[in-house]
C-alpha cells in the first residue's frame, strides 16, 4: 500500500525540481520555499498552490523537460514526463487493500476505479474520516504504479450523509471492478513517440440531459472525407470481421467508421487506411472486451495490428485518435455490442437524486424518463 522508502525520496526530489521550476516560471512562492531539500517542509497550502499552477500551464512540465536543467537521467524525465497523463477529480476513497487503496473516480462519463499507493504515510491515517471519504485528488503514474501527488482536499459531511454516500460508492464500485477490474497504471508508452500524426479536430461537445454515466449521440453531419478513403477502411473492417470477429463487430465497427468520418475527417488519409480501420477495431475491441476469453470472439488488441500488418505504436496512436474523436470510453453505451449493454452494470447505474442507483430496479415510469433524456438504450421493463 506503500511506496519504498527510495522510492518516495525518488518523488519528492524529481516532483521538487519540477516545482521548483515552476515557481521560477511563475513565482508562485517565495523562492527560497522551493529549494528541492524543502519539498516535504512544504505546507499542504503551499503544495497545492504550486500543483495548481502547474496544472493550469502545464506546458511547463514540457518545456521543463526540453530544458532539463536539472540535468535529469533518461529514467528521470521519463518519470515526469508520465505526470502529462495525470487525472484530477473527486475520488471516493473506498477502502485498503494488500496491494493497494481503492479510489473511485466520480466522473459522470466515466467512473472507473483505481489502485493507488500511499507514500510514506497510509490514507487511513491521513483521512479525519473513516472509509468510503470523498477527496479532491490529482493521481499520477509512477513507475508502473499509481501515486497522489502528495496533496488530498478532504470533503467532509455529516456522520449519516456520509455513511449513505459511502454504501451507494461501494455498491458502484463493486459493479466496476467486477465488469472492468482496478486500474492499476496510468503510463503511456508512446509519450515520446515523434511518429507524425494526422491532424485531430475538436468536435462539437456532446450535450448532456442530465449528470449521467454515458453520453447521448452527437449530431450528424455531412461526411467531410474522401468517399473513396471510407471505403477503403470499411472494406478493411469487415473483412477483419469476417475472418476474426463476428456480424455484431462488423455492423458496430462499420457505424463507428461512418461517424468518425462526419465528425473528423481528417483522420482518412492516403496509404492510412489500414491504420485507421485498426484503431476503429481496437477501440471498439477495448469497450468490448475483447481480449476478455470469456467475452467471444477474443483477441488480445495488440493482435489486431498484427494481423493488419501495423505496429505496435502506431496501432495504439490510431485507436487513440479514435477515441479522442468520439469520446469513446468503457462508460458509453453508444460504443457497446447488444450482449454487452445487456449485461454491463454501467450502462444502468445513474444518480437519481442524488444516489447512484441501478435504474432497472426502478419502476417502469423512472425508466422511460431516463430512456427518453437518451441516458439508457432502451426500457428494461419492456423487454
């Protein structure tokens, strides 16, 4: 549940380098508080205002590595490089485990649960709460693990709002774990990968009904690509789907491919077409399971550009690019197969005054309501 000692001197030393740095840029603190031998003097205000500076221009952390004059090893600035793949939110700490402490994210799109490591000091000790505790918290990747950044904001409330809170995360989290497992890293192998990459639009946003897991559809619109290009990525797709997946693969893949040509266009570029039909599958592949042997067809995502003759790499970034296109996430019920809606506990859980509950397990009236705000694929009661 914690890190080694090397390990959280390791932290504080590079994370205080970088601070200190940052207060250089922006002269957040009086320059003497940010020497790296003060790190852990630092008070919690006095971190947190320096984290907060750092997030809201974190194009520091880049060019604090382009500089590096700290003269950082390899090892180092790949370290902090990671930390561009932070996720700040409210977290419910849940509870301590062998290896690790349960945070659940409270994102409406996409709560997800996450094994993290204290550094010198348990959160049960630094909580003024017993478990489930709501928190404000950025993690961090950190050598193949997942840390705090050393600043927790503790939400408090009474006793017996609390105690409610607490039974309806654990219930949420219980469902997530068991659907997808704990999110153990946050690394990302391809940060400094240079492979040059087509150019990502910005789509419009989705517009949200009501604060919900999942997403409604976003408009269509008129095709901005070559038609020839997206007939070469469903060619693609469906002759994967025939050989290696199956019917409901090829219809979800084929539609996800139609979309993404009406709402980035940009991405269907000569000589990419089999990148492109790979990302597709892959990130559908990841919202279904499908390196999961009990979930069939199976294969692990990596096989999928093998078998299209793509790279490891750039199989990654094109999936990426996808998802970022879409807003395609585990959460999202638009990006899932029918038996997978069916039986994903996500896909139900929505916050009904302000609890989190199953919404097939409330009455039929409840469930047309949320049907026709588009935050469930259909009326459970009707099936």
């Amino acid at each position: 549940m914690l890190l080694t000692q090397s390990d959280v001197e390791l932290f504080g030393r590079l994370q205080g380098l970088l601070f200190k740095y940052v207060n250089q840029q922006l002269r957040v603190l009086a320059a003497k508080k940010t020497a790296p031998q003060n790190f852990f003097k630092l008070s919690p205000n006095d971190r947190l205002a320096l984290r907060d500076a750092l997030l809201d221009n974190i194009n520091l952390l880049e060019d604090y590595l382009e500089l590096n004059p700290d003269r950082l090893t390899s090892e180092e600035r790949e370290i902090i490089g990671d930390w561009l793949f932070y996720i700040e939110g409210e977290f419910v700490i849940l509870r301590e485990t062998e290896e690790h402490t349960q945070f659940l994210l409270l994102d409406q799109e996409l709560p997800e649960v996450f094994g993290v490591l204290a550094h010198a000091i348990p959160f049960r000790q630094m909580l003024r709460q017993p478990m489930p505790a709501q928190v404000h918290a950025v993690l961090l990747p950190f050598r193949g693990a997942i840390v705090y950044d050393t600043v927790l904001i503790i939400r408090e409330d009474s006793p017996q709002a609390q105690r409610e809170f607490g039974e309806a995360a654990l219930q949420l989290a219980d469902r997530i774990i068991e659907a997808n497992g704990v999110t153990m890293t946050l690394d990302d192998e391809d940060i400094f990968n240079d492979e040059e990459l087509p150019p990502l639009e910005i789509a419009a946003p989705f517009l949200e009904a009501s604060p919900r897991i999942g997403l409604p559809q976003k408009p269509v619109k008129a095709s901005s690509c070559a038609p020839e290009l997206l007939r070469e990525v469903v060619a693609t797709i469906e002759e994967f789907s025939r050989q290696h997946l199956d019917e409901d693969y090829l219809i979800l893949c084929r539609a996800t491919a139609e979309q993404l040509a009406a709402e980035n266009g940009a991405l269907f570029t000569p000589g990419k077409e089999k990148s492109l039909a790979c990302g597709i599958v892959r990130a559908i592949g990841s919202v279904n399971f499908l390196s999961d042997k009990s979930f069939p067809p199976s294969m692990p995502l990596k096989d999928v550009g093998t078998k299209l003759g793509i790279s490891p790499s750039t199989a990654s970034k094109y999936q990426k690019l996808v998802e970022q296109s879409l807003d395609i996430d585990r959460m999202n019920y638009h990006w899932m197969l029918p038996r997978v809606i069916e039986d994903h506990p996500a896909v139900w859980m929505l916050m009904v005054n302000g609890f989190m509950m199953d919404i097939r397990e409330l009455p039929r009236e409840a469930q047309v309501e949320a049907f026709n705000q588009g935050l469930i694929p259909y009326i459970p009661a009707d099936r």
